[in-house]
C-alpha cells in the first residue's frame, strides 16, 4: 500500500486476510516506522518502532491488538529509558525508568493497570530516595524520602492516597526538625 505521496506506507503479505511473517510500515517521508513480525496465525506481533533517523525508539510484543510482555522504551541515542510489562493491554508487572547514563531511577508495580504494590526512587549513584507503596492506585502504608547521603529527609503514612499521623522532618545531619499532624 502506498501514500497519496506515491511513497511505500507498508508492504508485507497476507493469508486468508491475515497478515503473515514480516511487515514494514513506513513514515509519509519514507522512512522504516514499524517492523512487525507476525505469528500464531497473525495473532501475535514481534514489534520494533524507529526514529525517523532509524534508531530503534521502542520494541514489544503485541497479541491481538494489546500490548503484552516486556516493552522497552529508548531515547534518540539508543538509551534505554524505560521498561515495561502488560497482559493483555493492562500494565501488570513492573515498570522501570531509567537515568540517561542507565542507572536506575524508579521501579513501580501495576496489577490490571492500576498502581499496586512498592515504588522506588533512587539517586543516580543508585542509593534509595524515596520507598512508598500504592494499593488499587491510591497510596498506602509508609512513604519515606531520603537525602543524598543515606539519612531520612521526612516520612508519614497513607491511607487511601490521603497523609495521616505524624509526618517527621529531618536535617541532613539526622535531626528531627519539624512534625505535622494531619490527624488534626
């Protein structure tokens, strides 16, 4: 199939009306913008996505039209910036993102597309900076955030993405410097 153009939009081929083997699908200017690898019948699709400059922007696994397993996400320079995982077109899994050097800067967990279960931050030396955890999205349990040097910057409590009790302040050295009760 073509643009209106005259430049190749895809070329790939088809069985009984489903598509088979190798697809590549193409930027109006012309450029490679997908390449699809079709199995199971035309189920299922290895997929690779391109910058316009043919470096790789994304690749993953579609089954039917949804996204599922791992899809990795990657900047202009071939770095990788964030990984994910879906069933069925759902978040479920982890996701990571990723500092431009490839340090690890966040971990999160989703269970049917919704924040479930802990979440991380981490410095780009790759000590913590923040721990929390969210249950069916929302924000539960302990959240703390930490200074460059190890030492506790605040922590407090949710419950149902709302602050309770008291939320403590620290210095950089360790001391308690102010307490805010939202029980109040």
């Amino acid at each position: 199939k073509k643009y209106e153009n005259g430049n190749l939009r895809y070329k790939g081929e088809f069985k009984d009306d489903k598509p088979q083997g190798l697809f590549f699908f193409y930027y109006e200017s012309g450029e490679l913008q997908v390449e699809k690898e079709f199995f199971h019948d035309g189920a299922a699709a290895a997929t690779h996505f391109f910058y316009k400059n043919a470096t790789l922007q994304s690749s993953g696994l579609y089954v039917g039209k949804l996204k599922d397993s791992t899809w990795n996400y990657y900047s202009r320079d071939s770095a990788l910036v964030m990984s994910e995982q879906y069933h069925k077109g759902k978040l479920n899994g982890t996701t990571k993102t990723f500092y431009y050097d490839g340090s690890l800067y966040e971990v999160k967990n989703w269970k049917q597309d919704l924040l479930h279960g802990s979440w991380k931050q981490f410095f780009i030396d790759g000590s913590l900076k923040m721990k929390s955890s969210y249950k069916d999205n929302l924000r539960e349990g302990e959240q703390t955030f930490f200074y460059a040097n190890g030492q506790v910057y605040y922590n407090g409590f949710y419950s149902d993405d709302i602050k309770k009790g008291a939320w403590e302040f620290f210095t950089e050295e360790g001391v308690r410097d102010t307490v805010i009760n939202y029980d109040e």
